[in-house]
C-alpha cells in the first residue's frame, strides 16, 4: 500500500524527477523486481495473490511513466536548460535574394513605367515571319546571318517550316501591332538566343527590353529624349553618352548608344546599351498600320550588358551558374 501510495504521488514534471520514477520503480534494478524476486519466501497459499499484486503495481508505475512522459515531450513550457539561453542571438535564417539581372530587370521597367510604357510579351521559340521577314529582313540575305540563330526543325521533308529560337525581342513589336492599333507605347522585356560560342563575353542566350512608341508625329528627337532620360535614371545624372548611327533592317534611321562607363577598379571605356531607331514604313505596312499616318521609334537594350557594368561582373557565365557564393553577393 505504501508503495502505491508513493508511486500515485510522485511529481514527474522534469526529465530528472521521470528517469528517478523509472529507476526506483522499473529498472531491475527496482523495488518491484526485487519484490517479486521475494515471493518464493512467501507462505505457499499467499504467493498466489501477492504475485498479483504486485504486478497489478508494476503496470500502474508502468502506466504513469508513459503519460508522465508524453506529457513532459508536448510541455512546450518546460524548463529551460543551458542550451536554450534566451539572451542568445538566434541562428540566422537563410534568405534568398532576387537575381541581379532580375534587379537590374525591374529597374529598368519602373523607369519606362514611369515615363508611361506598359508591358509586353511574347514566344521565345518564333516563326521566320515574326522574326525576320515582319521585320524587314529580305529574304535569303545574309542579314538574318547578323544574329547566329537556333533553327528548331518540324519537318524533315520542309525546311520552310522551321521554327525559330527568337534571336531579338523585336518580334514582339510585331505582335503587339497586329493586335493593337496605334497609339502604342509599350516594352518588352524577355530572353533570346544566340548561336554563339560560349566565352566570358558571350552567351548562348541572353536578356533584352525591346520598347516600341507609334503615334502621330513620333520623332526622332522623342526618341533621343526618351533615350537619355532613361539611361541618367539608370546610371546616373552625370551620365556620359553618345549616340551613333547603325545599321538594322527594321529602322531608319538606325543609331546606338553608348555610355562612359567608368569605377574606381576600372579605367574607363564607351560600352554600347542598345540599337534603336524610327520604325521602318515596311515594318508598319507589315502589320497593316499606314506610315502616312503613323511614325514610331523602337529600341532594344541587353539586360546582361548592363548588369555586368554596374555590378563589375567580368563573366556573363557567372550569371548562368546559380553557384550560390556568387548569388549572395547581391542582396
Ligand atoms: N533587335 C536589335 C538587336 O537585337 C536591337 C534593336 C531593337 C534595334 C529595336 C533597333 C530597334 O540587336
């Protein structure tokens, strides 16, 4: 009686106070085992009903162990021990952060959203009519050798349906114009590939942000203007630039910018951004929009150019590895 007594008022609120309960009560140490160990010196006609007894006790300490213990494992309010200092700082959690070309990405849309561009997109892999011969390439010209492209084969017997991996965002122009009717004022941001060999220059697919403005009375001064006040909220006031004429089937005329580009680690040097121009009457007559009536500018800038100046990356493969003590470099 006294050890059922003892055993029903034991506080077992510690992991201390339940491995004392378990040691005294049901190691083999214990009191029980040593009592029934006892019975054979017990008169023949008791040990019967003293067995019985005392193992009705040993499932009772048994019973109270086990929820003693599920109790102290769900007591969140336990204790605390030396492990658990509160004063200490705690583990730093793991945070991702957006990628560079993601920031410098979305730099560059808050600035043409605030000079009121909206956003669209279009499909990497393209047709030679969006990509090519919308855009003014004449057909069989060694122009559409300028960009090395990635021809995807649908069909064996005819090569005339080739697909192709868009090797600009220019198609895009395209499809927004044949959807929309001027006035439209809209960028296009989105990858695009290039067969080229892989170098710390160059990349088999790479970023760009098309932009494209068709109105009335569009010139090239508004496209100067919007130019260089997109490139002095990118890169700064005391932007250095200068604009040069070029070449592309789709604008006439045709001219690209460059910038200063200029750090502390770097003597510096004239990097171009983009190529732009006013769009081409055959670019619009592709499209069915009347350049009697209408004049657009459109231009396209490489993200990954950009990105690599401001951040003084000196290998675009960096940007394509995901190695992580690269990533955590940018915040
Ligand atoms: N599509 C051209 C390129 O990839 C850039 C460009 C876009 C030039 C729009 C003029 C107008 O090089």
């Amino acid at each position: 009686e006294k050890i059922r007594k003892d055993l029903e008022d034991a506080r077992l609120d510690s992991e201390e106070a339940l491995e004392a309960f378990r040691l005294k009560y049901l190691s083999r140490k214990g009191i029980i085992t040593d009592l029934l160990a006892g019975i054979g010196k017990a008169a023949p006609e008791d040990r019967a009903r003293l067995g019985k007894e005392l193992n009705a006790l040993k499932q009772k300490a048994k019973s109270r162990f086990e929820e003693a213990k599920s109790a102290l494992a769900s007591d969140t309010s336990r204790t605390l021990t030396a492990s658990d200092d509160p004063s200490l700082p705690p583990l730093p959690l793991p945070v991702g952060s957006e990628h560079p070309l993601s920031q410098t990405m979305n730099e560059i849309k808050s600035i043409f959203y605030r000079l009121g561009f909206t956003i669209a997109d279009g499909p990497e892999l393209e047709d030679d009519f969006h990509n090519f011969t919308a855009l003014n390439f004449p057909p069989e010209h060694p122009a559409r050798d300028m960009q090395d492209t990635f021809f995807i084969r649908k069909d064996e017997q005819d090569p005339g349906r080739d697909l192709v991996l868009r090797t600009h965002t220019s198609p895009v122009q395209i499809r927004l114009m044949k959807e929309q009717a001027p006035p439209v004022r809209a960028i296009m941001p989105g990858r695009v590939y290039r067969n080229e060999s892989i170098t710390a220059k160059s990349y088999c697919l790479f970023h760009q942000v098309e932009g494209l403005y068709v109105d009335k009375n569009v010139s090239l001064a508004d496209l100067k203007h919007t130019l260089i006040t997109f490139a002095s909220h990118l890169f700064g006031k005391q932007l250095k630039y200068r604009i040069r004429p070029s070449f592309f089937p789709f604008t006439e005329p045709s001219l690209e910018m460059d910038i200063w580009w200029e750090t502390d680690n770097r003597p510096g040097q004239w990097m171009e951004i983009l190529g732009a121009g006013m769009v081409h009457p055959n670019v619009l007559k592709a499209v069915d929009v009347d350049p009697e009536k209408w004049t657009g500018f459109a231009f396209g800038m490489g993200v990954e150019r950009i990105t690599m100046s401001r951040y003084e990356i000196d290998d675009i493969r960096l940007l394509y590895d995901n190695d992580l003590r690269f990533l955590e470099q940018f915040p």
